[in-house]
C-alpha cells in the first residue's frame, strides 16, 4: 500500500466551531451588526460558510455594505482566528519524515480553506491540498479523492487512509476511494455505513496509528 494519509481539515486537523465564534463575535462587532443578524449567522455558518451566505444575510437584513466585503472580512477573521496544535503539525512533520505522502481534502470554499492552511502553517507540512470549491462537487465524490490523490503526485489506485470527524464525507468518501479509514469519533454514526478500521478521540492518536504502520 502507498503511503498517502488524506486528513480532512475542519474538526480534524483544526477546531473550526472555537475559530467560527470568535471570527462572528468579531465580524458583528466590527459591522454593528444586530443580535439578530448575528443569531442569523451562527446558525447559517455553523456547518459550512459560502460567499453566497453573506449575500444572504446583507438581502435578510436590508445591509448596505457590499457581500464581498463581508465574506472577505469574515475570511481574514477565521484565518486569524483558526489554530493547528503544535503536537498535531510535529506528528504530521513525523509522518513525511518516515516517506508518508500528507494532504489535506475539505469541504469549503477554496479561499477561506486555503487561508486556514496558510495560517495555521499546515501548507508547510502538506505534499497537496483539495478542497470541494475547486471542483464544486463535495465529500463523499469519488472524483475530489482522485483530484487529493493527483494533487499529492500520486494515484488513489495505489491505496492509502482517509482520516476525519465527518461519517458519511470522510469515512464513507474513503471507503468509496478504496482507503483505509480512521474516524475521529464525535458525530452520529449513520445507519448502514460501513464502519471505519480505526476509531479514535483525537488526531494525534490516528497519526501514531500511521506511524506504527511504517514499522
């Protein structure tokens, strides 16, 4: 089996819901924005976060500031506010010294996932990053695993793990693409879905899994 680890992004390698309220609590602040608008919001954005969410919330409430200004804030506020614990990029630095091929495959829009990757300084311990904007198709499409695969200069042919938080996107996505799977368990299992090879509570603990494969 090729050594490729897919790791999704959001809940797995970062806390998106501790980044997404501090990035709220700051937009509102900065744009005045009603309590309504800002219940509005974190119940909109709290799975996933568009361009056309914010185009959304200035038609619901009458806002005279362009969309696009506030996207781009909302993007420059999760950027910022979006952190990857010390111990999780070590383990990630750990695997590509041991000949592992690392990437990252999100759900998002690819600019504000892309500026979280920048940030937080995963891009530099990562061989490709997919994420669902790219394509406009999300987890579980057999064709965003095959695009990760490509992206890390290898096949998905060749095998390999997908590791994340989402049941159906990671899990189910990885079984489709023919990869082993680790589930960093949380969410509510679904009915009838396949279950993954290994179940953990924290990612470090499906890196340490990778490497003990390496020996």
């Amino acid at each position: 089996m090729h050594r490729l680890a897919l790791f999704d992004l959001d809940g797995t390698l970062t806390d998106r819901q501790a980044a997404l309220s501090d990035a709220l609590t700051r937009l509102c602040c900065s744009r005045a924005l009603s309590p309504d608008a800002e219940r509005w919001l974190r119940i909109e954005l709290a799975d996933r976060a568009t361009a056309s969410d914010f185009a959304r919330l200035r038609n619901a409430f009458a806002l005279k500031v362009p969309a696009t200004d506030l996207w781009q804030e909302y993007v420059d506020l999760m950027s910022t506010a979006v952190t990857c614990r010390r111990e999780v990029l070590e383990g990630l630095a750990r695997l590509r010294a041991a000949a592992w091929t690392i990437g990252i495959i999100t759900n998002g829009a690819s600019d504000i996932q892309r500026a979280k990757i920048a940030s937080t300084g995963l891009a530099s311990v990562v061989d490709g990053v997919t994420a669902s904007g790219d394509l406009e198709i999300r987890k579980p499409d057999l064709r965003l695993f095959e695009l990760a695969a490509t992206r890390c200069g290898v096949s998905l042919a060749d095998g390999g793990w997908m590791i994340g938080d989402n049941p159906t996107g990671d899990i189910g996505g990885g079984h489709q693409a023919g990869l082993h799977t680790i589930w960093l368990r949380g969410r509510p299992w679904p009915n009838g879905l396949p279950a993954a090879h290994h179940v953990v509570d924290d990612v470090t603990d499906a890196i340490t899994i990778l490497l003990t494969e390496t020996e």
